[in-house]
C-alpha cells in the first residue's frame, strides 16, 4: 500500500484516515465518517471534545503571556492549578511538580524519590522496583520499570537493572491462590524483594492502583493496598501510585488510590489532567516527601522547559474546573456502573468472553480462548486488535489493549474508557457494535 504521509509514526505503509473535528463523544474525518468515542483517545478527552470554557481560557491566557520560564516566574493560571489538584488529592499531598505528560511524571517520580532520600541522608536508596504487566511509560528509564515484555524487548540492551514483582490479578492469580485465603502472597513479594536487593538501596515502589492497557480495569482488594504501604513504610521506601490514566476521575473516584484508603507518598498523573486540551502532566507530592526537601538542600534539581507554562496551566485548570461545575467524577461512578451492566447483560454469556471488570469509566474485557480453564487465544488468531479493527469500521472507537492481559505475552482485552459525558444511548449503541465485533471475531 502506498503511503504518502510525511508524519513518521505506527505503520508506516499504512494510510491514516484525517480527522476533521470533534465534538462531545463524536468525531467525523475528513470522509464525513462518524466515529462514537468509547476510547476518550486513550483515556484522555475525559470531559469530552470541544468545551467552549476550556478552549476559551487558552485563548485569553495565550493574550495576557503564553510562556515564561518555570523557574524565573510563576503564573495566577499554574498556582490556581496547583491549588485545584490538591484540593482533588488525598490529604497528605502538599505541592505539585508540573510536566508535559505521562512519561516525563513517571521520570520524575523516580527522580523526585531519590533526591528524597538524598534530602534524607539515605545516599544508597536508587532502585525503584515496580509490577510485571504494567506501564509506565515510553522512556528509557520509564520502560525500564514498566512490565510490558513486547514494549520493552527491543530496547532491552538499554533497559536500567530494576526489580520487578508479580502483579496482582486475581482472575489470573500468578500465586494459583484464591482471595478470600490469599493472604495477598502477591503483596508479600514485594518485601521479599526488598529484602533481596538490600532496602538501603531501594528508592520506591510504583504501581498502577488499577491497570491501564496492559491488563485493563484489573483493581487489587483492599487489603492488598494497605499490606504494600505498610511494608514501603517499614523500609523507608517511598509509595508512588501511577494515575496517569485513573487519576482526575477515571474510576470513578479522584484518584484511584481513593478506593483503596491509603495515601501514597507521590502521584504521577497525567492524560485527563490536561483532558485532550493541553499536553501536561505531573506529580503530585506529600508533605513528607516536601518537608524533606525543606529541612534538607531545599532545591529540587529538576524542570523541564515547558513545564506548567501558562497557557497550558490555563487550559488545564479550566478542564478541571468543567469536570468538578459539572460532577462528572460522580457521573463516572454511575455511568460506569451502567455500562458495566450492560455489557455483562449482552456479553457475560459469550464462551470466549472471560472477564467483564471495571470501576468507573475504566472497563475491561478479556478475551478467553476456553472459559473455565481461562486459557488465552494464540497470538496470531491476534483477537483483541481484529476487535478493534471491527469496531473502528463500524464507527465505534475503543482502546486495543496490548496483548498480554493473561501472562504478560499473550491474552487479549479491550479498553474501554470514554468521555464521563457519555449518554446512556451512547453506551446502548457501543455495547451492541462491541458484542457484534466479539461475535465475529470469536467465531
Ligand atoms: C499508566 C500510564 N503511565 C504512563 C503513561 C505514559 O504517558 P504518556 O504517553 O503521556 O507519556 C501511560 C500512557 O498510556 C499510562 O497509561
């Protein structure tokens, strides 16, 4: 297939079809297709496509100055902002670090942690250990502590030596245990590892709270949570969560790590933080992690150029400000439920449909190629991605998971995770197109 498209990015012999504009859950290319966004992009237009307050507000901040160095000014639009995510976080954080998006928030997690210990006179604390089938990230040092074997094995001579754990999924125990008699032995590894790299050299623990693409809408108990915060604090080991896609929302909460009662000492957030508007991330510390910096040199050595410009703040802190006028964090909560319903209704009895999970507007499927022994398809029967593909032709857009869902290489699951403003006809008409995708590619 010819391609004359000079931008350099996924397939390059493929035609990407042009699109042409959006607005709430729909977007139109430029052959007048209508497209039915259960994808928010990949989890991001999370208050939906074209809000008037938001495009508005980088328009009269970009007049009054669109750019100054973080470091020689602050701006009214990035200290509103950081007052605003605070005010959504749990109660222990106390400043934020602005960025440009996920992988720079993960970067700097690893980085804030070990200057934390440095601040702390803990010099030997470096590694950061983190979960198998998770993500983190598209960096050298953000790959290296995800969990996502097909992203990372090209760049493998890069990769940084970090330890990584068994995540925790209880639909696929990788312990073979069942949760009511677990004793979450998944947890537990954690201080094994520890243990076994030496916790003076260990910085943090990251994880996504509940999964992302790798293994879509995967929430750990309660009780998992709180053994992992109790065994970072026993070892002076920071507890980072992972929010860049659940956090602002997603799940139904403000932040995932809300479900679960603990505070976790840093928050990468990201994607819905900037809804589709601006490019932003950032991280979002506690007063501990603060009050070491403080007591200690009282510099942080690290920014990045374009870091909480603000324009960007402006737009960000509008979408923030359209989520909360609106309640659309509660409308996940709800619609999320909803949608779940429906879909278990419509798909719950299919034979190769394994698992229907979710919280919030973040929900999975996983695919099964036998539903009592839960064994995956083979990868090139590639079910997951010709999923995909027959929803996007017939004008639904959902999130293709990377395969892996089952054991890091294969297992196949959609992601669906659309705008919180999608209505309840919406969600009738993606659960028939998805149903009928499933029904055909399965066959
Ligand atoms: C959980 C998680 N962390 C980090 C990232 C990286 O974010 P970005 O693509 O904005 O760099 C992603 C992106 O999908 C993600 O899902």
């Amino acid at each position: 297939m010819k391609n004359s498209q000079k931008v350099f990015v996924g397939n390059v012999n493929k035609e990407y079809p042009t699109v042409d504009r959006a607005e709430g859950v729909h977007l139109w290319d430029t052959d007048g297709k209508k497209y039915l966004d259960c994808a928010a992009g990949v989890a991001v237009a999370n208050i939906g496509h074209g809000v008037r307050e938001v495009l508005d507000a980088i328009y009269e901040q970009g007049k009054r100055v669109s750019y100054v160095y973080g470091a020689t000014f602050t701006s009214e639009a990035r200290e509103r902002l950081a007052e605003q995510i605070i005010a959504l976080a749990p109660r222990n954080m106390e400043k934020v670090f602005f960025c440009s998006g996920g992988s720079e928030a993960l970067e700097s997690v690893i980085k804030i942690a070990r200057q934390y210990h440095l601040e702390s006179g803990r010099p030997g604390k470096y590694k950061v250990i983190s979960r198998w089938q998770s993500y983190h990230g598209n960096t050298l040092a953000t790959l290296s502590i995800g969990g996502r074997p097909s992203w990372r094995e090209k760049y493998d001579p890069y990769m940084f030596g970090m330890p990584h754990i068994t995540p925790c999924n209880c639909y696929r125990c990788p312990h073979r245990l069942s949760p009511d008699s677990c004793g979450y032995a998944c947890a537990d590894e954690l201080e094994r590892v520890i243990k076994y790299e030496g916790a003076d050299t260990v910085s943090a623990f990251v994880l996504e709270a509940i999964t992302g693409t790798t293994a879509p809408a995967v929430a750990p108990p309660v009780g998992y949570m709180k053994r992992l915060r109790e065994i970072c604090d026993k070892h002076d080991v920071l507890f980072c969560v992972d929010e860049v896609i659940t956090g602002l929302g997603r799940t139904g909460k403000n932040f995932a790590i809300d479900h679960f009662g603990v505070e976790p000492d840093l928050i990468a957030a990201a994607k819905g933080l900037g809804g589709g508007y601006v490019p932003i991330g950032a991280v979002i510390a506690s007063r501990k992690v603060v009050e070491a910096f403080r007591k200690g040199s009282g510099n942080l050595m690290h920014s990045f150029t374009y870091a909480g410009n603000p324009v960007v703040c402006a737009g960000a802190s509008a979408a923030i400000k359209y989520l909360t006028d609106h309640r659309l964090v509660e409308a996940s909560a709800a619609k999320g439920e909803f949608f779940l319903a429906l879909l278990r209704e419509k798909l719950g009895d299919h034979p190769n449909v394994g698992d229907i999970r979710g919280k919030g507007l973040l929900i999975g499927l996983e695919y099964v190629r036998d539903k009592e022994s839960r064994a995956p398809f083979p990868a090139d029967r590639q079910i997951g991605g010709r999923i995909a593909n027959h929803c996007f032709e017939k004008g639904l857009l959902v999130v293709f998971a990377v395969p892996g869902s089952a054991d890091g290489i294969l297992g196949d699951a959609t992601q669906i995770s659309p705008p919180f403003t999608i209505g309840e006809a919406d969600m009738r008409e993606a659960a028939d197109i998805l149903a009928d995708a499933v029904r055909a590619v399965c066959a």
